[in-house]
C-alpha cells in the first residue's frame, strides 16, 4: 500500500538554527525556505537530501501540535515518519479496515497533497503520516 519514504518530520524549537545545523555539520545548502502553516500551528521547511527530505517543523500560534512534544523534548527530536500513498481515502479506509487510529479526516499537508496521521500506539511508538504522492 505505501510507496516511497518521504520525508522524516523533526519537531525544533528554531527551524533556523536547526537548518544552520544541518548547513554546518552535513554541508546541505539545499534546504527551502520557511513556510507557515496556521491552520496547522506549525512553521517547516525542507531539508533535502539526495532520497529524501528532513522536514523541520517549529510551533506556530498558541494551540500548535507540536507544542507538548517540544515540552517533553526541549531540544527538539524526531517527531513523524512519512510515507507517499497513491490515494489518501482509499488509504484512511484501509488503515481503518485494519483496526489503526487516524488521527485526522484528510489536510492540505506540507508539500499540498492531502495527509493523514496514524496513531504512535499504532506503529511501536511512531507517528506516522501518510501523504499523497504529488503530482
Ligand atoms: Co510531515
């Protein structure tokens, strides 16, 4: 059912110096520009790499999702997994048929392909999202 890893979600308190760290320690220039998601309570951009992307995601607004994560996790850490689906409902349905926890009905996600998240209890303790292939 899942296609390629996507990308590795880290949650940091400052998306710039956690892009600086990946500038200096790894040399990667290609890292995009900070975006912001409101509705969502989150600011990301991507850290790509020659398979796959890092995406850093800072808490955006007073309700963010990632705010309690950064509580337990001052210093940030990794805070999703995300695999591509071809087709997001047939995968919610799927995921559902199979007795895991969606967490949300289908969003506009980071790269503007619908996603959903499965529960961590689901998956040995990661969240996991899936997002449908762009395009
Ligand atoms: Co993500």
């Amino acid at each position: 059912m899942v296609g390629p890893l996507n990308h590795v979600g880290v949650a940091v308190p400052s998306i710039e110096k956690a892009a600086q760290t990946y500038r200096d320690l790894y040399d990667i220039a290609d890292i995009t520009e900070p975006s912001e998601m409101p509705t969502q309570g989150v600011r990301f951009c991507f850290v790509n790499l020659e398979n796959s992307q890092i995406e850093l995601i800072e808490p955006l607004g007073d309700n963010s999702p990632i705010e309690k994560f950064l509580e337990k996790n001052p210093k940030g850490g990794q805070h999703h997994v995300c695999f591509e689906v071809k087709d997001i409902n047939k995968a919610k349905s799927e995921m559902e048929r199979k007795g895991a926890t969606v967490l949300n009905e289908p969003r506009i996600g980071a790269h503007g392909t619908l996603v959903i998240f499965i529960h961590p209890k689901d998956n040995n303790g990661v969240l996991i999202e899936l997002m449908e292939t762009p395009k």
